[in-house]
C-alpha cells in the first residue's frame, strides 16, 4: 500500500464529530455562518407565508438552515475531509443536532409572529 492510499484509509477511519469540524472551520467563522443561515432561513420563512404557501414546519426549517450553512463551509471541508461526497451528509446531521435548540427557538418566534 503506498503512501497516499494508507493516508486516504486512515482519514476514512476518522470520525466526523463536532470536534472534527471546528478543526477545519474557526469557531468564529462558524457562528457567523450558522448566525447568516438562520436570518436566510428565518427571511424564507417568511416570504414563503406571506405569499400564502403555508408554514414551513421544524423539520423542513432545520434542514434548510444547516443546508446553507453547509453551503457557507463547504470550502473548508472539501479540502480537509476525505472521500468529497461521503461526508456531506454526515456533517450536515451534526450540524443539525449540535444547533438544533437555537434553530427550534427561531423557529418558535417566527411561528410565534404569525
């Protein structure tokens, strides 16, 4: 096995924990980039009420705010984290679950405002 293989094997063997992330972004460029996703999330919120498409329940709420969040960090990670696709998903979850109270107390004022 030659060299760039072994370090491909060891860097899949990794896991992706909260930890592992704030290692490729600043802690500080990660909360603006949460921060700037929730106001995106929370100005489709609203325009998608106010246009009268209905209310864009929790779930759909979190998956859009850390979807762009994901988008806001994506540099960062693609060149640090093995396998370009495979990590992706697994990321976005932690993301999900490590802002999910700050995004459902959004989510309770923007419904709060309806």
């Amino acid at each position: 096995m030659n060299l760039q293989e072994s370090i491909k094997r060891i860097l899949r063997e990794e896991t992706i924990d909260i930890t592992t992330i704030l290692r490729r972004v600043h802690a500080h460029d990660l909360e603006l980039e949460f921060e700037e996703s929730l106001d995106m999330a929370s100005n489709m919120f609203v325009n998608i009420n106010k246009k009268g498409r209905g209310v864009m329940d929790l779930k759909r709420f979190i998956d859009v705010t850390t979807s762009i969040l994901m988008d806001g960090i994506h540099h960062d990670l693609i060149s640090s984290l093995p396998f370009e696709y495979e990590w992706y998903n697994e990321v976005q979850e932690i993301l999900k679950e490590f802002y999910k109270d700050r995004i459902e107390v959004k989510y309770e004022e923007l419904i709060s405002e309806i």
